[in-house]
C-alpha cells in the first residue's frame, strides 16, 4: 500500500494521564557499531548518484529523503555518502531561484509542475546536515550554504501565529496555505533541536522561537488529543484543515522522535503519542492511523514505528536485530532516525 503522507481524513480525540517517573538515559551506544543498519540501508535505498530512493511511491525522490539521508551519512561518519547525496541534491533539486529545495523529482520526468513547491521538512534537516558536517565532523567545505539555506526558512516557511504576532509558526513549504487569520501547519515538521541550532549557527532568532513556540503549539494540540497530521492555526484556536480533515497518522509519528531527541522527553505531546501508538490490538503492532470517527484505521508491524513506539514508551531492547530487515523507506528511515536520536537525547521517561 502506497503511503501518502500528505493526505489526511479525520482524527481521533482521546485524553492522557501523564504520570511521573524517574528519568533514564538511552544507551549511548549505536547497534553493531553503527555501521551495520546504516549500510543496509544505504544498499536498498540510495543509488550509486547520491539519490535516495522512495520505492513504495514509484521510486521517486523527494527533499525528505535527501535530508534524511545527508543527516545520516553525517551522524555515521560517512564522508562518501554524505558528498554523493549532496551533489545530486544540487544537480537535481535545486532549481528554485531561492536556496530551498523542490520537494519531489520522478524518475521519468524530474522535478515538473508543483514539484518545485518546498517542504520544509527536508529544507531543515538538510540544512542541519550541512551545519554538523562542518561543526561536528570537521568536513572541510560542508557548511558553506548553511546561513543562506536557514535565511529563506526563516523568510519564507515562518508565519505569524493569527494570535500572537510576535509567536512565529514553521509552515510545511514556502507555498503552504496561509493569511493573517488562519496557517495550515504539519506539526511533525517541527524539529525544536535542528531549528535551535541552525539558529543560533546562523544569527536567526526567529528559528529559535519558531522552536519554542512550536513546542508550545505540540502542547495545547496534545492537550486536545492526538496530535494531527495536519491543522489549521486561527484567530480563535485550532480548526480542521479543509484540504486535510483531521488524522493522526504517518507524519505525526515523528513527533515523539523529535521532541525526546531535542531533550525534552517529558513533553505532554510524547505521552500523547506513546498512548496513540498503544491502541493498537494486534501483537506487536503500533497504531499508525487513527480517527476521530473511528478510531484506529491502522496499525503496523514494521519495525521502523515501533522503534518510535517504543522511545516514546522509553522501552529498549524489544525489536530484534534480525526484524524486518526489508521494510519500506519510511519506518526504515525512521529506525536509522531514532538508532542517531537515541545516542545524541540524554533521556527518557519510563
């Protein structure tokens, strides 16, 4: 089944009961030296040219894939691939007259028609690639582009929030739906760590407190429910997104990931997913879709959501090695995600 994660119907309302515990840390070690998953991964999704490949949804390539895997060449010391994904993202998805990226490229055609509309997902984490590359890793030439790529997310994917001028809402592209009284935001587009940094590398205060009142935005969303894939910010609060509707599914997934991997594993939007993903009645399955109108609409066993499930869960140890090992690009991206967050976050709550 193809995943269409900019798709969305409506979303499942349910409450959470935090409840307190003491705060552990996550291994600090990466499974089989780190180079293992990550080189199976390499093997099944990126090409010789430095093109990550989305082989559920027509083998196509996309900005997020591109950023993903700059990060995870980074965060695995990997030099060689890090260069190859870069150079074909230049040659290929930079064809906007800003430094952002179009956000899809089809084999048989390229990047045609509204694929050269941004999605700042992919814009942030590569981004962020390129500033650890040239911060942590010491690659020479890696960071040259950083401050003009943090720029134009801070000039044209930032929003004011209709009801705090001063309170900046990250959009999900330069093209996303928004006036001065409602932004149609995607809240697993936040990555609170990644715009803190890329602020404070870049001299934008703006990220910084698009990250802050970001997190915020999690809270009151998670204070309602499930967090949704898609919602409209307006004047009086928290609307359905016409084009959308209301779902949690596959992109709020990453919500729990980003939070206890910017160091705030104790946010009310990480119990909210952790008690989402437990709705799920099949062993070993995660919830992955859920709906206000009826509740789960799906849930999986791919290893890649329950390695999230299981963060959010602050649970370790409970996916073999061996698992699944030919899952799709999504949850096998995110497991390489959570594999990197779960070294770089100081912990968790159990």
């Amino acid at each position: 089944m193809v995943i269409d994660r900019r798709t969305a119907v409506q979303g499942l309302l349910m409450s959470v009961l935090p409840v307190a515990a003491p705060t552990l840390g996550f291994s600090q070690t990466l499974p089989d030296g780190g180079h293992a998953g990550w080189a199976a991964w390499k093997d099944r999704f990126l090409t010789p040219e430095g093109r990550v490949v989305d082989q559920q949804n027509d083998d196509i390539s996309h900005s997020e894939g591109q950023g993903y895997g700059a990060l995870l060449a980074q965060a695995n010391g990997d030099r060689a691939a890090f260069d190859r994904i870069e150079n074909w993202t230049r040659a290929n998805l930079l064809v906007r007259q800003d430094r952002l990226m179009a956000w899809r490229w089809r084999p048989s055609s390229g990047v045609v028609d509204a694929d050269w509309y941004t999605a700042t997902d992919g814009d942030l984490f590569r981004a962020w690639a390129l500033l650890r590359a040239a911060r942590d890793s010491g690659w020479t030439g890696a960071g040259s582009n950083v401050r003009d790529i943090a720029r134009d997310i801070a000039a044209l994917c930032l929003r004011p929030d209709p009801r705090a001028a001063n309170a900046p809402l990250l959009t999900p592209g330069a093209e996303a739906l928004s006036t001065p009284e409602r932004v149609l935001i995607n809240p697993s587009y936040l990555m609170p760590r990644a715009l803190r940094e890329l602020g404070a590398a870049a001299d934008l205060p703006d990220l910084i407190a698009a990250a802050d009142h970001g997190e915020q935005v999690l809270s009151e969303l998670a204070a309602l429910g499930s967090v949704p894939d898609w919602i409209d910010v307006t004047l009086d609060g928290y609307e359905v997104a016409p084009v959308y509707g209301h779902r949690s599914g596959y992109d709020a997934l990453r919500i729990p990931l980003f939070l206890i991997w910017s160091d705030n594993p104790d946010h009310p939007a990480v119990a909210r997913a952790a008690d989402t993903f437990a709705l799920a009645d099949a062993a070993d399955h995660v919830a992955v879709v859920t709906s206000w109108q009826s509740g789960l609409e799906a849930q999986s066993n791919q290893t890649g959501f329950r390695a999230i499930a299981d963060m959010a869960h602050c649970r370790t140890d409970t996916i073999a090695p061996d698992q699944d090992i030919l899952q799709d690009y999504y949850p096998a991206t995110l497991e390489q995600l959570v594999t990197v967050a779960k070294r770089e976050s100081t912990g968790c709550r159990q």
